[in-house]
C-alpha cells in the first residue's frame, strides 16, 4: 500500500519538480521518520488481523499513557490534574469496553 502510495505522488508531481528530484543529505532526514511511518502502518493491520476490535483499540490507547509517562518523566513536566482525570477516566473506560459481555 506504501509503495502504491509513493508512485500516486511522483505521478502527480509536475514534470519540472519530478527532474529536480534529487537525493541529498538533507532529504535523507525525512527518510527515518517515513520508514517507521511505513513500519507502524504495517504492524497496525497486522494487529487488526489477530486481535479483536475492543483488544486492538486498548492497546491503541496504550499510546497515551506512555506519551503521559514520556512527558511527565523524561521532560519533567507536571500533568494538570484535568489530565490526570483524563487518563483515569480512560483506563476505566478501557477496562468497561474489554469485558466479556454475557449473552
């Protein structure tokens, strides 16, 4: 799909802009950021394959503790009590939406 992607947009770029392409270091930073773009879009239809949709949508919220634990740790910022509320109330409602329902 990334490749299918990628041949769209050199297709649309103008004759002139197509020419000028060229690789050069400074292109190359935006390639790291690209390739683990291409990997995470990858790993997320392979997560849709194996798990189920409340599994995959818990582990899809997983990404703002660890974003919330980054920022308050490594940053040594504070989180406002509206964020912590925020993330409780998250957790919780994470915990409602992956129990089995009887029926």
């Amino acid at each position: 799909a990334e490749l299918v992607k990628l041949a769209f947009a050199l297709a649309m770029l103008q004759p002139a802009s197509r020419a000028a392409l060229r690789p050069s270091l400074s292109c190359m930073v935006f390639a790291v950021p690209a390739v683990l773009y291409t990997m995470q879009n990858v790993l997320v239809f392979e997560a849709l394959r194996r798990l189920t949709p409340p599994e995959y949508q818990m582990l899809n919220n997983m990404k703002l503790f660890t974003t919330s634990i980054v920022y308050r740790v490594a940053m040594q910022r504070r989180l406002r009590v509206l964020q912590w509320l925020a993330l409780l109330l998250l957790s919780l409602g994470m915990s409602i939406a992956t129990q089995p329902t009887d029926g």
